[in-house]
C-alpha cells in the first residue's frame, strides 16, 4: 500500500481532536440531566394553602336607648321650696331630669331647673328672694296679686328664653277658667305660661292669654305627672307637696283658700299620682302657704325624701332597661319536629297485601 499522501494525514489529524469515547458522552449526558432535574426542583412553587372560607361576624344586638326621666312638681305655695332639695339630692347622686313639668309653685322651679340653673344656683336664688318683688297688689282689683312681677321675674331668672328654647324639655300647667280643662304650655312666653300656672284663685287676677283666661293648674292637675308622660318621660318622679285637710281651720285667707283647692284636687291628684312610677313626699305640712321665712326648712325636707327615694328609683330604673333589653333579645327559631316515620306496608295497606312475606310480620 502507497504511503499516505501529506494531505490526507493532514486531516486526519483535524479530525481526531473532535472524537470523544461513547463513555465519556453518557457521562455527560447523565450529568446533563441530573442537573436539569435537580433545577426543576430548586424553582418548583411551594403549595398554596387554600383560603379560609368568608365568615359574615353576627349582628351585634342593639343597645336601648337610655331611660328618660321626668320630674312633674306639685303645686303648695311657699312649700315648692321643697323641691329645690330634691332635684339638689337627685343630681347629687347621679339622677339628672330629661324633662319637667310644672304645676303652680312647681312650675316656677320647673321653669329655673329647665334654664338650665343647677340647683345649688337656685337655692342661693331662693335664699336671696324677696317675696315684695314677687307680689304686685292692685287694689282696684280688690286685693288681689296681678302676677306681672311674678312674670317679670321668672323671664330675668330665664335669660328671657320661650319654652321651646329650653335646654331641657319643660311644660307648664294651667286650668282655663272658661271650661276647667287642663292646659299644658309647651311653648311661647316662659314668665306668663308660669303666671298662669300659679294664679290661685281668690288670691291672683286670673291671667289673660289670647281670648282664654286661666288661673292655678293646681285646681285640675296638683301634680303633673301626665304633663312629663306627654314630653317622653319613661320614669316619671312626682313631688307631692300638696296641702291635705289635717282637721284644722287655717287662720289666714290664703291658707283657707289654699286647703280649699287642695280639697277639690285630692280625688284627682290621688288618680293621677296613681300613674307616676316613683312618689316623693317632703314633711312639709306644717309649712304654711306663705310661710316664705321657711324656706330652708322645705328645702332640707326636700333633700331628706328624696334620699330616702333613691333606692325605689334605681329599682325602678333597673326594672325598665331590664325590659327593654328582654324585649330587643331577638326569640330563638323554634327547632322543626321531624315527622314520624311511617310504615306503608303495616295495616291493611295493598302493599302489605301483596307481600307475601310481610303476612305474619309484626309491624
């Protein structure tokens, strides 16, 4: 054989760098993919853990409204001192009014408290009084009290605020002459509403408003408490400082006609007391209607029957959010009975007729 020419040695020597043993081309084939699978892995996603499935939160239950209280003040004269020291008690120990109704005396108070006065200011008021600048005499009139300072008075003591101004809801009582019904001032002048509530008959010039006259609301309504009932009062207090018939003659015309009108009212008062929640009597008794030098002495009862009242009134008090919250206490679904299961193949059922077996089955 010739010897192999430059040219064809020359190539082979090209080509043999390139060749490569087969087990050196599964190694690296192996490795190839070992290493695309060990890749796979380092990428691959951690699971996802599946959403907790929606919740609605229940419904909280409403809580009731608060409790609203109402003082309805008794008529007596120089006695409505007396409740002076009982809103001074009340709101001492954390019973404030969210509305007052007034009748005569009390609707002089009433018409203060409503104002806005607390009622450390209207003692130091009381205190201060003088009773010449409250009594306007005409003596063409035959004696009698016009009212127009008793008035004037109360619109100073009031900022000159009408009723319907009041910070706190506050009604007036009166009685029209014409008829003898009751009337309840829940708006306009604050001074003359008073006046009209405290016109005593026999003793003030019955007071002219519009074409109605009207005297003393003491006559239909000693103590008002259906007045606080028509402002929203949900607890009504009453303050009874009424004079009641003790046997003796009073000596004065002004204590005769006060016990007289005390007389007519009893029947009445008693019917409408009936319906307040809660009755506070101050020992004022032997307070006389004019007895104006004693006004300390009815202030200190007033504070002394009221604390002596707070426990029935936060009893009171307790047993109506009890019930409001027992009535917004929405009442459990009652649970379905399940029927009874029914056996069609007992009786003289066709079933139990066609079964042959089920022929001496008990059912």
């Amino acid at each position: 054989m010739p010897p192999p020419t430059r040219s064809t040695a020359s190539a082979d020597r090209a080509v043999a760098p390139t060749a490569r043993p087969r087990w050196r081309v599964a190694a690296l084939s192996a490795l190839v993919v070992l290493f695309a699978g060990c890749g796979r892995d380092t990428v691959r996603p951690e699971p996802v853990a599946a959403p907790a499935p929606a919740t609605v939160a229940p419904t909280p239950t409403p809580r009731p409204p608060p409790v609203r209280i109402g003082l309805a003040l008794g008529g007596g004269a120089a006695k409505g001192f007396a409740h002076i020291g009982v809103i001074k008690m009340l709101e001492a120990n954390g019973i404030k009014a969210d509305v007052v109704a007034g009748t005569s005396a009390g609707s002089v108070v009433g018409a203060l408290y409503a104002s806005g006065m607390d009622p450390f200011r209207m003692q130091e008021r009381a205190v201060a009084l003088d009773e010449s600048s409250i009594r306007d005499v005409r003596l063409f009139s035959g004696g009698l009290v016009q009212g127009v300072a008793l008035q004037n008075y109360v619109n100073q003591e009031v900022g000159n605020r009408t009723i319907d101004r009041m910070p706190i809801p506050f009604a007036a009582v009166a009685t029209r002459l014409d008829t003898g019904d009751r009337t309840v001032f829940v708006r306009g002048n604050t001074g003359q509403a008073v006046r009209a509530s405290s016109s005593v008959p026999g003793v003030f010039e019955p007071v002219r408003i519009g074409e109605r006259s009207y005297v003393d609301g003491g006559v239909v309504s000693p103590v008002p408490v259906d007045a606080a009932r028509q402002l929203g009062a949900d607890l009504v207090i009453a303050v009874d400082i009424s004079s009641k018939a003790s046997g003796a003659t009073p000596g004065s015309m002004l204590g005769i006609v006060n016990q007289s009108i005390a007389i007519m009212g009893q029947t009445l008062g008693r019917q409408e007391l009936a319906r307040a929640d809660v009755v506070i009597r101050p020992q004022v008794n032997d307070i006389g209607p004019a007895s104006f030098e004693q006004r300390n002495a009815a202030i200190l009862q007033g504070e002394r029957a009221a604390l002596a009242a707070l426990p029935q009134i936060r009893a009171k008090l307790a047993e109506i959010e009890r019930a409001r919250s027992a009535a917004r206490v929405p009442a459990r679904p009652a649970t379905p009975v399940e029927p009874a299961p029914v056996d069609i193949d007992c009786g003289d059922s066709w079933v139990r007729r066609l079964n042959p077996f089920a022929k001496d089955r008990a059912c």
